[in-house]
C-alpha cells in the first residue's frame, strides 16, 4: 500500500501554519499593487470553505471551478482544501 501524503503538508495547512506565525507577511502581490497577507489568505480560504460546505461540497466531491487568475480565485481553490 502507497504511503498516505501527510494532510498537515497540503496547501491549505502549511499556509494555515504561516498565518498563525507571520499573519501579516505578504504572501502575494497584485500588479496594480494590492496585496494579501498570510492572515488575510487563510481568513479568505475558511470563509470560501464554509460557503462550500454549505453548498453541500464535501471531502472527496469532484468540483470545478471557473475562475480567473485572481485573489478570490486562490481563495476558491484553497478553500476547497478544507
């Protein structure tokens, strides 16, 4: 049997764990400017996640997304890590 990957390794956790230590590092940067922070990504990923998960999107459900390369976009797609 294949070796399981380590949930605490994935996207979302590891950029959990960056927000509780730097929140307010910059994790990316837009061209015109706007930036967000280790604090407010994982913040935007858990409210995307609870609007999943009300929607009734659950662990191991196939979604596609259709968004264009943006902040919310990251937000979706962390979200759904959760």
């Amino acid at each position: 049997m294949a070796d399981r990957v380590n949930p605490n390794l994935l996207p979302p956790q590891l950029i959990r764990d960056r927000a509780r230590k730097q929140p307010d590092r910059v994790f990316m940067q837009h061209v015109d400017g706007r930036t967000v922070t280790y604090g407010e990504l994982h913040g935007g990923n858990l409210l995307w996640a609870g609007a999943f998960r009300r929607a009734g999107v659950d662990r191991g459900h196939h979604v596609a997304t259709m968004m264009p390369s943006s902040f919310e976009g990251y937000h979706a797609w962390l979200g759904l890590g959760w």
